[in-house]
C-alpha cells in the first residue's frame, strides 16, 4: 500500500472530464465485451486464411490467460480499492489486472502474428516495430485506464503484466515444442 496509494491519489489528482470518458473507453476496449467478439472474429479470420497454428496459437495465449487471470484472483483474494468516479466496483477480486494480464496477452499474441515475416503490412523491420509499438500502448493504456478509474491497484497491473509476459512464454515454449520438425 505504500507504493499503490501514492501513485493512485497523484494519477487521481490529475483526472480531468475528457481523460475520464476516454479512459473508460479504454477500459471498455479491454474487457470481454470487446475481446470475445473480437478474438472470435480473429480466430476466423486466421482460420479462413488457413492459418490454424496461428489460430490456435492465438486462442491459447487469451483463454488460458483468462483461465489464468481467474485461478490468481481466487488464489490471492485481495480486495479491490474503492473506484473513482462514483464507478461501481467489479465483483472479481483486484489482483492481478484482468485487463492487463489478458489484453497483454491477447495484443501482444496478435501483434506476433501480424508481425510475422512474410506477411505484405509487415516487410520492413520499421512496420513490425510499429506493429509491436501499437501493441504494447494499446496494452499499457489498458493498464493507466484500471488505475486512473479506481478498478485496481498499480501493483495490480504490474502483477498482470508480468503474468502475460510468463504466460505468453509458456505458449511460445509450447508451440515450440509441438511445432518442431521431428528428428526421425
């Protein structure tokens, strides 16, 4: 709470109207109502352009990050703090940021597979960098937005950010590991 209550009161001090209403659009961008129509939209998209490993890449990293999300918020029980704005408070528990654990994994996962070598938007070294840039503002105003609005704590969103880079590392290892061309 040292860390987490100074930093909420001097991101809360400087809230203003306009920063409020996109802030809670940014949250809203990150939540289920925005990521399940579409990952599913993702999913058959990789699909129709017959990229199954991708798919299932993809849905990997952001269901099992829900998964994962969900297993820690029970495991851990913390509180959420009392939200800003006369926002009503999630019924889940606050640790870690659902938000940035599963947009984390969600964009950074799409972000890889737009990347990837070969595909015509990304060519030049330059676009996938940007490509990744995107990602990772997308993911850390993901993360500004729970704090700003009250949702969560800083550590919060700390702790879903390095729950993403662990879980995007098991699914990496994973596709690896299933992928590899057999040696007989």
């Amino acid at each position: 709470m040292r860390l987490d209550t100074p930093i909420r009161n001097a991101i809360h001090a400087r809230s203003s109207p306009p920063l409020t209403a996109m802030m809670r659009g940014v949250s809203l961008c990150g939540s289920e109502v925005v990521l399940v129509p579409l990952g599913v939209i993702l999913v058959w998209w990789l699909l129709a352009a017959g990229r199954r490993r991708a798919a299932v890449v993809f849905a990997a990293a952001a269901l099992g990050a829900e998964a994962l999300d969900q297993i820690m918020k029970l495991l851990f029980n913390r509180p959420r703090p009392e939200p800003f704005f006369g926002l009503a408070s999630p019924v889940t528990h606050s640790f870690p940021s659902g938000h940035a654990m599963v947009s984390g994994c969600f964009f950074g996962v799409l972000a890889a597979i737009l990347a990837a070598r070969g595909a015509p938007w990304a060519r030049s070294r330059l676009k996938r960098m940007a490509i990744f840039a995107v990602a990772a503002l997308v993911v850390g105003l993901m993360g500004f937005s729970r704090v700003y609005l009250g949702f969560h704590y800083p550590t919060d969103v700390l702790a879903g950010y390095a729950a993403a880079v662990f879980w995007l590392a098991v699914v990496r290892a994973a596709h690896r590991v299933f992928t590899k061309p057999s040696s007989t």
